[in-house]
C-alpha cells in the first residue's frame, strides 16, 4: 500500500491497514508529500493522545503550502483545544487563518469555523458553540476524517459539558446516524448521567465494532459508572482491572472533565485515582476557566464523600452542585437537615442528576437518628430518580416535555430561530419539532395548530 492507500484506508474506517501502512512509509521515509504522516497523526488522536497529534499536524503545516498546509495547521489547533491547550490552538489557528488564501475551498473555511467553536465551548461559552458546531455539521461540505472530533458529536460533548443534557439529548436523537461508536458511547454517558442505567448498559452493549482508545475511554468512564451505581464493590474493582490499562496515558480532555471525574471516584486503588487526578488538575489549570474548576471541585467533593474525608473543602459557586456539595460535606460532619437535604436534592434531579441526588438522600437519611424521617428522606430520594424517567412525556395530550416547551414558546409569538436560541437547539431542530407537534395533533394550517396549542397548553 502506498500513503495515499493508506489515508483513504482511515476515511473508509479501516484504521489498522491504515496506521500500519503509514508507519511502514514514515520508516522508510518516503513520505513525500507528509499524507502517511497526516494518517499517523489522525492515528494519535484517536488514540487519546491529543498533545502527540498536534505536534504532528503542526509539523506537517510546516512543511506543507497552500490548502494542505492550512488543514494542517487547523487539524492542530483543534487537536490541542481539545486537550485544553488553548493558548497553542489559539496560535495554530491564526497561523492558519493567515495562509488561508481568498478562493480556499469551502471545507478549509468550516474547519477553521469549527475550530474556533470549539475554542469558544471549552472556555465556557457552551451553548452558542454548540449551535455554531451543529450548523457547522450540517454544512454543504463532507465531514472532515482526519480531524480528531467531527462537529456533530463535539456539539453534543459540549453541551453535555455544560449541564445542558436535555439540549444534548435532542440534538443526538435529530442526527442522521446515531450508530457511529462515538454518538452511542456519548448516549450511554447522557443516560448515566440521567440515572437510565438500563439504557445505558444497552448502548455500551451496542457497541460492537472496535473502538479506538479515545472512545474507550469514554466507555470506561460509563462502564465504572454503571458499577459504582451498582453498589457492587468486588464487581466495581473486577470492573476497574479491565479498564485501568484503556486509561492509562490518555491525555484528560477538559471537555470530558465530568467523565474523567467518574473515573478518578471508581479508582481501584489510591495510585491510581492519584494519577488522573493529578492529570485532571493539570487539565483545570492549563484551561484556567471558571467552569472546569467548578466541574474539578464537584469530583473533588465526591471523593471526599467515598473515602469519608470531613476536612474537604467545598469551593463551588455554581447552582445546583454548590449547593449539593454543601450538603455532602455537611452530611460528612453529620449535620443534617432533612427538610434542607430533599430540597436540595430535588434541584439537582430537576438539573439531571437524579442519582446524585438519590444518593444525597440516602447519605443523609443514614446518619439520622429518627427512623420515621430517614424512611421519608429515603423514600424522596426513590421518588427524585423514578420521576425522571417519567417525565418525557406528559400525561394526556402525546406530546414529549420539549414538544411542549416549543409549543409553549410558539404561543408567545415566537421565531423558529428565537425558540432555538431559547432551548439551546437549531432553527432547523425547531422546525422538526414544530412538524411532529403537527403530526401529533393533527392539525394542518397554524390558525388551527396555535388553537390546538391553546387548548392543550393553557
């Protein structure tokens, strides 16, 4: 196989031939024209290592003009912004956008649109990124196969990044192919997160093609996940064993903070959580964002939580989690209120985390001496978990709760783009939404669906 088999090997899936054939031609060194070193660094990025990838593709920008050099340089840049290394992304970035000529190809501008999403989501700006990334997906051009994230499923991580689950979960159900290992393995972590572990052990199940390393990562985090939930301690480390090696030297992607901390809390030993947490502060501190310290902090309180540390320090601002982490580190001193618990664990399953807040409620009842009010307290906890998997539909008229929050929003004269920058989703998600509501109601014209509205919604 000559290089350019070899790239056309990795766009058409074929990863191993693909990386075994580019390392032969960079062996030889007879890579010409730096393709079989774009497959080796294409290879690095899906291999968790983010930082190798960059410097690759930055060493091929250097080498190469015109548009390949320009693709190079914004192949680095989205590379590194996704290991959190901003201030070089930022710098590939504008090298790129400096080469980039008047008549450059359509692709080349969307990846460096992309790109400086991408720059926006992992500095806190998660909603406008993720819609600039979703408008970006549906662009005129092809995806780009040698980047490390199509724009798509790095919309849905950044939301998901964010808090912003029910947003993610929309635009994941309106992507037009929901199998790729990348978008079940981000459904599976939103259904953990939601406190569906069924559904989460079923699309972890459905995975069945190979993952590469970057990915299995992700898979780890809810496979721990699912077994710290579990309760199951033996089965937690017997768990822990057969990830620990996936995991191992994969640069912490700030934008997975939140599945780093799942796993740093499912650790099988202190060496262990004592590297990716160490790696997840260095992570925090590259990226210097408000958010991703207050994401570092929430893990920082739950295992404090496992190991019964009273002396943590409780540093976060952000509703609901400053809150609930209060709460734990009171529960730890064995001060509890269990009026203050159910409310607070209320917020947090209202916010997505109904686990979390089951949880809360068990801890709590468990150091009451009053078993009448612990019964109660435990009881809400199991009412906060069970509620969220009803609450997708609401009773009697059909419609699925962001059905409703559209059709709500049609009432008060709304835009489709006006309702699309309110609930975090596109014009064109809208606009799919508003045809179902139709559908649903069988109505035809928008005199007859806003009265049908009316009498539903009022």
């Amino acid at each position: 196989m000559t290089a350019i088999a070899a790239e056309l090997a990795w766009r058409e899936g074929d990863t191993a031939s693909a990386i075994e054939t580019a390392d032969r031609i960079l062996t030889e060194g007879t890579d010409q024209d730096c393709v079989a070193a774009g497959v080796a660094a294409a290879a690095a990025a899906a291999d968790g290592a983010l930082f190798d990838a960059a410097a690759r593709w930055r060493a091929i920008a250097s080498s190469l003009s015109g548009a390949p050099g320009v693709a190079a340089a914004a192949r680095a840049a989205l590379a590194g912004c996704l290991a959190g290394d901003l201030g070089s992304a930022t710098g590939d970035l504008a090298d790129a956008r400096a080469r980039l000529s008047g008549a450059a190809p359509r692709g080349l501008t969307v990846l460096l649109d992309g790109v400086a999403a991408a720059l926006e989501a992992v500095r806190g700006e998660f909603a406008p990124a993720a819609r600039k990334l979703a408008g970006l997906a549906t662009a005129t051009v092809p995806a780009d196969p040698m980047a490390a994230e199509q724009w798509c499923d790095l919309a849905v991580t950044a939301l998901l990044a964010g808090g912003h689950d029910a947003s993610a979960e929309e635009l994941l159900m309106m992507l037009p192919n929901s199998t790729t290992a990348r978008r079940r393995l981000l459904t599976a972590w939103l259904h953990l997160r939601a406190g569906r572990l069924a559904a989460a052990r079923d699309e972890i199940a459905a995975c069945t093609t190979p993952v590469l390393r970057r990915d299995a990562v992700l898979a780890a985090a809810v496979t721990i996940g699912l077994a710290r939930r579990a309760g199951d301690q033996e089965a937690l480390r017997a768990t822990w064993r057969r990830v620990a090696p996936v995991v191992a030297g994969v640069d912490v992607e700030p934008l997975l903070l939140d599945a780093w901390g799942e796993l740093s809390a499912g650790a099988g030993s202190a060496f262990e959580r004592d590297t990716i947490v160490d790696a997840m502060t260095s992570t925090v501190a590259r990226v210097d964002a408000k958010w991703c310290a207050e994401t570092d902090s929430w893990w920082r309180v739950q295992r404090a939580v496992l190991t019964g540390d009273t002396s943590v320090v409780v540093e976060l601002t952000i509703e609901p989690r400053a809150s609930a982490a209060r709460m734990w580190a009171s529960i730890l001193a064995g001060d509890v209120d269990p009026v203050v618990v159910a409310r607070v664990a209320d917020r947090l399953a209202c916010a997505g985390q109904p686990w979390d807040a089951m949880a809360l409620c068990g801890a709590a009842a468990a150091r009451l001496d009053d078993p009448a009010a612990a019964r109660e307290l435990l009881s809400t906890g199991r009412a906060l978990r069970a509620r969220i998997g009803t609450e997708d539909n609401a009773p009697g008229d059909g419609l699925s709760k962001r059905e409703r929050a559209v059709g709500e929003l049609l009432l008060e004269g709304m835009t489709h783009k006006e309702i699309g920058a309110r609930l975090y989703i596109s014009p064109k998600t809208v606009e799919q939404h508003v045809a179902k509501i139709r559908q649903k109601l069988a109505v035809s014209g928008r005199a007859e669906l806003m009265a049908s509205l009316r009498s539903r919604l009022a």
